[in-house]
C-alpha cells in the first residue's frame, strides 16, 4: 500500500460509497430483523437484495460487493449483538470449578502422539489436577472427574465448561442439556455442570491459564518414557 501511494486501502474507499445509503441500510435491517428473523442481525443478505433494489428502481447500480457491506455494517454496529464482559468471578471454597480439555502433540516414548489434556481447577483454591488422555469421550470424563475428586477430597457444587458435545446432549450456554449418562454422573456426586454462554470464554479464563502453563512449562524441556510417566510428571 506505501508503495502504491494510495490514501486508504482499496476496501474502505468502496465502503465510503455506502455512506450516503447509511439511513436505507439501517432502515432494511430494522425491517428484516423485527418482521422477518427476529434476530439482532436480521438477515444481511436480505438487506443487500433490498438495498440492491432500492438504487435499481434509481437508475442506479451497487458498485461494491457483498463482503463490504457486511464490513459496512459492523462498523457502525449494524447486526452487532453487543458483548457484556463476564466480568471477575469470585466464588466461595467449594462452590464452583472450572473444566476443560485441549489437544497436543507430544514426544513420548521416542515418539510423536497426540494427547488430550483434561484439566480441572478449583475456583477458590486455584488447586489444579490434570490428566493426559489418549481419547476423551464420555467414558473419560466420568473417569478423569471421578480422580479429581478423590485427588480433592470432595467435589464442587458446579463446574464451569464450555459447550462441548462430550458433556453437552443438546443446546449452549443457558439452554444447555447434559446427556442422560452425565446427569446420572452429577447425581451420584452431588454438582452440576454449567455450561458458559457461547462467545464468552472468559467465564472459564482460569482453566484456560492452566493451559498456559502447561504449554509453557510441563511439556518444554521434559521427556516421557510412556504415559504413566507423562502422568506422572502432571
């Protein structure tokens, strides 16, 4: 772009001829969202074939595509839901913990594997118990859960997770539904899972710092002869 001289790059000077349709836009997205979807973004691509028409019936022609009128619009907070940040959360001992699982690949036994990390941390202690797993299905959920506990020495009332299809049946974030195995799993030792909105993975910011040092620590400079090592060493 410096060595071209231009002012501005190519897509905002095709987003600039939309300023003067601003209001229309507006207006088509008003009418899409409360008469057609109902949802905050309405429907873009309806708005585009409004806007379209609009200009056509003018003697006019749309000269930009599609992709910059949904950039148009974000920037000035058309169909943008507005995200309220979590916020700090503060629980009392044994009242909530945070869980979650990532991939990684790791050198064990002279060989290159892929792991799966499940981690579960306490939200007042910030006492942490992790496990490396070859798969993580449901069967490994109630396993990994069931040794964090005993490693505890009791369970939370709730567990934080994100909307994972291992624990979740159907839905997200409030309207999430456990599957049957799992509600009996939450029975047996008295918690619940709560799943966090979609969009809002702060609300588990506390497992996810586990991952961190994991990363950055446990897996550099360390060598595993075999699982139960790598287990170990966690």
């Amino acid at each position: 772009m410096l060595r071209s001289g231009a002012a501005a790059p190519p897509g905002i000077e095709r987003a600039a001829l939309l300023d003067p349709y601003l209001d229309d836009i507006r207006a088509f997205h008003e009418t899409c969202r409360t008469e057609s979807t109902k949802r905050i973004d309405g429907s873009m691509q309806r708005v585009w074939e409004m806007l379209c028409e609009k200009l056509k019936s003018e003697g006019l022609r749309l000269e930009v595509p599609y992709s910059t009128l949904t950039r148009f619009c974000r920037e000035h907070g058309i169909g943008v839901r507005e995200k309220k940040p979590s916020g700090r959360i503060v629980t009392a001992p044994g009242e909530e913990a945070q869980h979650d699982t990532s991939p990684y690949t790791i050198k064990v036994g002279g060989k290159m594997v892929k792991r799966h990390c499940a981690s579960l941390v306490l939200g007042y202690s910030r006492m942490v118990f992790i496990r490396f797993f070859e798969r993580f299905q449901r069967f490994h959920v109630k396993v990994f859960l069931t040794d964090a506990f005993k490693y505890f020495g009791g369970s939370c009332r709730r567990i934080v997770i994100d909307n994972s299809s291992v624990v979740i049946a159907c839905g997200a974030g409030r309207f999430a539904q456990v599957s049957p195995e799992i509600e009996a799993f939450e029975k047996r030792f008295g918690f619940s899972f709560l799943a966090h909105e979609v969009g809002h993975a702060d609300r588990s910011g506390k497992v996810e710092r586990v991952f961190d040092y994991i990363e950055k620590n446990l897996l550099v400079g360390r060598v595993f002869k075999d699982d139960d090592d790598l287990n170990r060493q966690a």
